[in-house]
C-alpha cells in the first residue's frame, strides 16, 4: 500500500537537535559574558572608566533594540509565506 503522506519524522528530529545545540552554544556564550561583566563589576575603584566602557558595551550588547522586520527576515518568515 502506499503511503499518502511523507513521514518527516526523522528530518524534523535533526532539524530540532541542530537548533537546539545552537540554542546550548548561544546560552553558554550569554552566560560567560554575564559571568565577564560580573567579574568586571567587583573591579576596585581606581578602575572604574573600565566599568563605564564595560556597561556601555553591554547596553550596545544585551539591551539594543532590534526591529521585528528584522527578526522575521532572519528567521526566514518573509521566505516561506506558504509554510508559515
């Protein structure tokens, strides 16, 4: 008999892996720049243009605002209109 639909079952189990060791490799390097700036924050204060640069490279870092336009497009929404 043959099969009216396609098992994807094993493309959709390596499609989630890769995205979810991407998503471990991403949250491991968020966390080392936490643990950095943390470390950078108990610096004494003899230091301390050293925490202002270090705060304003993480305001640059963690708290820019990115449109959503952008978003979509990398995420490829605005390329697969039928799979959305």
């Amino acid at each position: 008999m043959n099969q009216l639909l396609l098992n994807q079952q094993d493309y959709i189990a390596d499609r989630f892996m890769i995205a979810e060791s991407w998503v471990q490799e991403t949250s491991k390097i968020a966390l080392y720049k936490v643990h950095s700036w943390q470390r950078a924050c108990a610096l004494p204060p003899q230091q301390a243009h050293h925490q202002k640069e270090i705060r304003e490279l993480i305001n640059e870092a963690f708290f820019s605002f990115v449109p959503p336009g952008f978003v979509l497009s990398e995420e490829g929404f605005y390329f697969t209109e039928t799979a959305n």
